[in-house]
C-alpha cells in the first residue's frame, strides 16, 4: 500500500518512550499557529512511499531501537488522514514486537478504528486547547473531535500521554489550563501529560517555504509560567512533565 510521506527520523524521549523511529507522514487538516512541521501541511508536498519500503527502513533501525526501550511513532502531518496506510504500519509493526505510538490531534479520530487502536500502544493526543475558541484560534479548526476521541482512547483503555503546548497569551489562560486538566484527570488513561513550550526554531523554515510565521513576535513562555501550568495539572493529580 502507498501512502504520502514527509520524512522520517530517530527520535529520543519526546514522541514516546525510548528511541523511535518516527515517520512524518504529509498532509494535514489544521493549520496550528505553532506549527513546527509546515511542510507537512500538504499531502501533494509528500512523496509516494510503500508499506513495504517504511517497513524495511525501519527493520534497519530494529535492533538499536529495541535495545533502547523505544519503537516506532507514526506522526506528520496528520496520520489520520491516510488511516489504511497508518493502521498497515501500526499493525505490521506491531505483530513485529516493536512498541507503536500514534501521534496525532485527534480530529480524525473516527477514522481509527477499534482494530488500529488495538495495534496502538501508546496515542500521543495533542489537545492544543480545551477552550472551543482558543482551540479554533490556535488551529483554525474545532475541539470537540479531539474530546471526542479522548473519550474514546479512554471508555478503550488505551495508554495515553496528552501533549499541550503552552504559549504565553495564547494557550495559557488560567481557566483553559484548569478546565483541561480537569477533563484529562477524569479520563484515567492518561499517563502523563507533556508542556511543551513554545519556541520559535521553525521560523527559518517558514521563511524558506515563503509562509509567515503568525508567532515570530511571541516570546516563549518563562519559567514562572511552566511552573504555574504543571502546578495546575499536578493539582488534580495529573502528571505533568
Ligand atoms: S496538527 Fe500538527 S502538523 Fe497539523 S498544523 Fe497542527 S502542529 Fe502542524
């Protein structure tokens, strides 16, 4: 099977546990003002690559990631927009013993079925926003399939971590913070959830692809405020890391 791929990478500690072999697959719904991956935005930008091909490049790579306690991560873009190409990697990774993380924002979540789910051992869930107006700012998209399939992951038991990338004056109003920590330390399967901070590495990137990068004048969120948000997660019992 084809799928439309950006790139892929190893990766340590940040897309699930251990080393892994992460593959950006291209094309993409939403338009995060943060986005730190624009060219995945469009599947045509992608180029065509075979299960078959991602399989052996990852088998290359097996042996170290294994001994390393990683895996593989399927991210992009967003996987979900080529399901039957990400539910073919996941299970065939799966059936092979490696650790499989999927990462995505859960719009399409309804396009995961049980079945990819089930070969699916960890979801990176990125919830940019528990604010609906917030969410729609940041992404230009809705949250409600995101909480939507939070549920699911949940009412399913699958292993979670929830990725919340903290921006000053965007996502880091106290109410928004405290009503998505509230709402993931009621689902129960959530691991831990990761404040990323807000940085501003891709602006070269966007220059170079000819965009503008909407938070080039955001600075990145200070120490006293990556302090109060893991403060307001660990209040209700949430880890935070
Ligand atoms: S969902 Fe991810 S890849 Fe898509 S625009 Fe947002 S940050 Fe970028």
């Amino acid at each position: 099977m084809n799928g439309a791929v950006s790139s892929w990478d190893l990766s340590i500690g940040v897309d699930g546990p251990g080393t892994r072999f992460v593959l950006f697959t291209a094309g993409c719904p939403l338009r995060c003002q943060y986005c730190q991956n624009p060219e995945t935005w469009r599947m045509r930008d992608g180029r065509q690559a075979t299960t078959d091909e991602i399989m052996a490049e990852i088998g290359r790579y097996q042996r170290f990631i294994s001994v390393a306690g990683g895996g593989v991560t399927i991210s992009g873009g967003e996987p979900l927009l080529q399901p039957r190409f990400t539910a073919e990697l996941l299970r065939r990774c799966h059936d092979g013993g490696l650790h499989t993380a999927l990462d995505t924002s859960g719009l399409l979540g309804a396009r995961a079925d049980d079945a990819m789910l089930a070969d699916t051992d960890l979801v990176l869930l990125d919830i940019k926003s528990f604010d609906p107006a917030t969410y729609r700012r940041v992404t230009g998209g809705p949250v409600e399939p995101t909480l939507r399939f939070a549920r699911r992951l949940a009412e399913l038991g699958r292993p979670t971590w929830v990725r919340f990338v903290l921006v000053p004056g965007l996502t880091d109003a106290f109410e928004n913070v405290d009503a998505l920590a509230r709402f993931v330390a009621a689902l129960g399967n959530v691991e831990r959830v990761d404040v990323l901070p807000f940085h501003r590495l891709a602006t070269a990137k966007y220059a170079r692809l000819g965009l503008r990068f909407p938070l080039a004048d955001v600075p990145p969120p200070d120490q006293g405020l990556l302090d109060r948000v893991h403060r307001q997660f660990r209040d209700h019992g949430v880890v935070s890391i």
